[in-house]
C-alpha cells in the first residue's frame, strides 16, 4: 500500500496583475486617495525588477493602508480581466491556480468571478487600518502545489520580476506581455513569451 498521490497531469499556475487582469490593481487603488501616478511608477519599478518585491509590497500597503475595503474591492471590481485568459480558467478550473502578491482581502471579487484556487498575501483591518500579515513566494506555492496534488508537469505564466522564480520552478514557463512588457529577468526565466490573451490560451492548449 503506499501514500503517494496519483499522479494528475497539468496545472495552470497565473500571475494576477498584468495577466489574469488587464490593469494593475494598486495603481488604480491608489488613485481614489490622488496616488495612482505615483503608485504605477513604484508598481512599474517593482515588476522591473529595480526594486525588491517584499519591501515595495510593504511600502505599497503602507500608502493604501487606510482606504476602506469597501473602496477597494469596488475599485478591484471595475477592473477588466483578460476574457480569454478567464475562459480558459473557468474551463480548466480545477486544474488552474492564480499565485499573487496583492492581498486575499483585496482580490475576492476577482478570485470570485475566476472560481479556482488562489494562493496570495494575505492582511487583515485592525481598528480601520491594513496590517500585512504575510507575502505569498510564489516559487515556494508553486512546489506546494506540485507536492500537494500530485501533477506531472506545471505551466506557469507571469510578467514582473517577482514571477520570474515561479517560471523556472515550472515545467514550462510562459512570460506574458499582454499588459507590460515582460521583465528581463521573467523572459530568460521562460520557455516562451506571449503577448496576447488568446495567444496564450492558444498555447496552453497546444503544449
């Protein structure tokens, strides 16, 4: 008798901002306290890699700390996903996962309309104030996941600097250059680049 999962064969591993969505969240967050600008060109430094991703996150929170939940997630709503990338997600739902550094509390809305399993930061509102209780290392979740349900391969899919470990952890890594241009170090991490949500589908399929 032996305690080893079977073996299932593909996971989908996504990045959130710039991939699954077709803006990057914090800046539009930012912009209902006049920070938006400020928070893309801090976004914009961070997913290029001249700034590390653990500490931006935290100045980042810091900057947002004390917007209401309610004026985020209705902020997180407005904001468009990539249909195709949705479809395909909403298709292959048991079988894909979006790895994230924005935090639970902020993305359900989206985590909602996608309807799979999501790993990501995580925060709580103590006395009306965000406090980051953990940051998510997506290179780490994507061995968890691979551990912990068994599949034979994993793609994974990512634009910013902080994806480029979780690419070279997967089987196949794909950088993704729908919203931005790819970091430099996510497209040597990668087997691929794509720069279209269709494409990218059109590959997964195919792969």
């Amino acid at each position: 008798m032996t305690s080893e999962l079977p073996s299932k064969d593909t996971a989908y591993c996504f990045d959130l901002d710039g991939t699954i969505t077709q803006a990057e969240l914090l800046p539009r967050i930012a912009a209902e306290i006049g920070l938006g600008e400020d928070m893309a060109a801090l976004t914009q430094a961070t997913m290029e890699g001249h700034i590390a991703f653990e500490p931006s996150l935290r100045h980042r929170c810091q900057l947002l700390a004390e917007i209401d939940l309610e004026t985020i997630r209705r902020v997180v709503s407005d904001v468009p996903l990539d249909p195709d990338i949705l479809q395909f997600i909403q298709e292959h739902r048991d079988d894909c996962f979006i790895l994230t550094g924005n935090l639970d509390i902020w993305i359900k809305p989206i985590v909602e309309r996608c309807g799979c399993r999501t790993y990501s930061s995580e925060g709580v509102y103590r006395n009306g104030t965000l406090d980051l209780t953990s940051i998510l290392n997506k290179a780490q979740t994507l061995r968890q996941i691979r551990k912990s349900f068994g599949y034979r391969r994993i793609i994974a899919v990512g634009d910013g600097a902080n994806d480029a470990a979780m690419l070279s952890e997967a089987t196949i890594g794909i950088a993704f250059g729908g919203v931005h241009t790819p970091a430099a170090s996510t497209i040597e991490a990668a087997q691929h680049v794509v720069n279209d949500g269709q494409a990218l589908c059109g590959l997964l399929r195919s792969v």
